[in-house]
C-alpha cells in the first residue's frame, strides 16, 4: 500500500479527510448538519490548529481524527489506512 502523495512539492499525505458528513439530532430528532464535503489534506510533519467561534466543528473534527466520534459520510485516512482501522491498534 502506497501512502498519498500531494500534488504540492511531492510530500507524504499523513491525514486526508475527503468529503466528510457529519449530522447531529436536534431535540426534535430532525438532523443538524455540522459537516458537509469537508475535504482536507494535511501534510506530514506539518502542524495544523483549528480555531472558530463556538459550536463551529472543531471539537467534532477532532474527536473523528482521533476515531473517538463516527461520521456519517466521507473518508478519513491516516497514511492511507482508514481511521477506524487505527483506533486501538
């Protein structure tokens, strides 16, 4: 298995998030949409901060890398191997 290259200067992909959905049920049961084709590439050796007002995504981003929350649509890879696959192993 290869790991994904960018197209910038040739550097290893460590994180590549393509097309990522994530809903939440508001009180009603109707869904809240967080995420919607959220699609990030982070390079390796590279530092990334997110930063917003509240409510925006960022805890819910980082709780899906860490494969602490499920996502409802999309990839998460983490070199080249799906994040789920990385959870305790």
């Amino acid at each position: 298995m290869t790991v994904a290259q960018s197209p910038i200067a040739s550097q290893t992909v460590a994180i590549a998030i393509r097309n990522l959905k994530k809903t939440f049920a508001n009180r009603d049961a109707s869904p809240r949409l967080v995420f919607e084709n959220l699609s990030l590439d982070i390079l390796r050796g590279n530092v990334v901060g997110f930063f917003g007002p509240s409510g925006c995504g960022k805890t819910t981003l980082l709780r899906i890398l860490t494969g602490v929350l499920e996502f409802d649509g999309g990839q998460v890879l983490v070199f080249d191997r799906p994040v789920s696959e990385q959870v305790g192993g």
